[in-house]
DNA sequence: CTCCAGTACG
DNA sequence: CGTACGGGAG
C-alpha cells in the first residue's frame, strides 16, 4: 500500500520517462497563453493554433492591439477555434478587465495572491474554473493544479475517481496530495494532456503501449 | 458522423 | 439539469 502521492509521483516520473519533458507554453508571451486557453475551451488544439496564427499574421497578439478591434472582426479571425462569436465576447471580456484592472500589465496580476487572482478571473463572464486555473498557471506562473476533461478520464479509468467527478474535487483530489510546485503543476498536466490525446482517446483507448498501461488497476 | 484543454444560461 | 455554441479532422 502506497501513498497518494507516492503513486502519483511515481506516474509522473513514468510520463517523463516515456515522453520527455513537455515545455509546455513556453516561448509564449502571458497574452498569447490567456487566448490560447479560452480559444480552446472543449475545442481540439490543432484549431486553437490556426486561430492564433490568424491573428499573428495581423500582428494582434497583443492585448492592446486586440482591444482595439471589433468584436465582430475578431470572430472572423478565430472562427477556425470554432465557437467564436462565443470566444470573441470573451476575449473581449477578459480585454475589458484585463485593462482596467491590471492596465494591461501582467505583473500586477501576478503581484496578486493566487487565490484572489483565481477569483477575479472567475469573474470574468466566459473564463470558468479550468480556464482561470489555466491563465494562473501558464501565463502567471502560480501553483494552480490545472485538471480537466482528460484527467477527469484517465484517473477514472484508472480507478481513482469517481466517474462524475465536479472540478473542484477532481482538482482536490491532485492539491491533497502533492507538493505545492508550480513546475510539478505545469508539466503534470502537459503529461495528462499528452496521454489523453495520443492513448487514453475517449472511444478507443490505446492501453498497450500507453505510459500509464503499468499504473492500470487489475 | 463523432469528437474536441468548457462555459453560461434557462 | 439540458442545451447552445462550431469549425476541422479522423
């Protein structure tokens, strides 16, 4: 019998092991990480980045440039992400606090407690719980245990949780039993994000040769 | 024809 | 708690 954490610690260190490190959201700037995770609210990557690229072309991943433009331009400039008269108000929603709050300046965000900037962020209409947890920790850099649809997967099929689980348990369950680490966040959830799209699929799950095939319960 | 790093609203 | 939002790819 092992820890939870233990047993954590231990599929963290098998992930490394098969995939390497992830450098997850790195040469980014903050800005482009906060579109990158709205733009990709229950949508596939491979879109997010058309989007992005779209606006990178117009020179528009800035946060002022952004704010610039009509909501009904930037619609047609992520429409790739799909949902994007849906997106395109929350971005602008996040540019409106984003510029009153912080003067466009993450380094006021950041000089925040991270409880208080998850808060304000929730506040925002169109950023939910995964998505704060996301700005908190990849474009802040602050300890926020990020879970999300393929954590809530792969831990049940794992047999760790429930199969309906809320968010707020799911994310307990991981901050109950690991360190409080911002690189142990960041890369623990690139690693479930990685073996959720390649092996742990949502139809065909591709337990041979999956990393985690070894942490399967009997 | 399903599925995808969710969220808000009735 | 059910539904709308949505284009792109397997």
């Amino acid at each position: 019998m092992q820890s939870r954490q233990t047993y954590l610690l231990n599929m963290h260190a098998a992930m490394l092991d098969a995939l390497g490190p992830s450098h997850w959201w790195p040469g980014e700037t903050p800005f482009e990480i906060v579109l990158g995770a709205i733009l990709t609210q229950n949508t596939n990557w491979e879109n997010v980045r058309r989007a992005l690229n779209a606006l990178r072309a117009q020179n528009l991943l800035s946060a002022p440039a952004l704010a610039a433009l009509d909501t009904e331009e930037l619609a047609a400039l992520i429409r790739p992400a799909g949902y994007y008269r849906v997106k395109a108000g929350r971005i602008k929603n996040f540019l409106r606090f984003f510029e009153h709050e912080a003067g466009f300046d993450f380094t006021v965000l950041q000089a925040l407690p991270t409880p208080e900037i998850r808060e304000r962020l929730l506040g925002v209409n169109g950023i939910g719980p995964e998505t704060a947890d996301s700005i908190a920790l990849y474009a802040l850099d602050k300890p926020t245990f990020v879970v999300d649809t393929y954590t809530a997967r792969i831990f049940g099929r794992h047999g760790q949780i429930p199969e309906e689980i809320s968010y707020a348990d799911l994310q307990a369950y991981f901050t109950e039993a690991l360190p409080e680490d911002t690189a142990l966040f960041n890369e623990f959830h690139a690693q479930i994000v990685r073996v959720g799209k390649h092996w742990c699929k949502k139809k065909q799950p591709q337990c041979h040769r999956c990393p985690l095939e070894p942490f399967l319960p009997l």
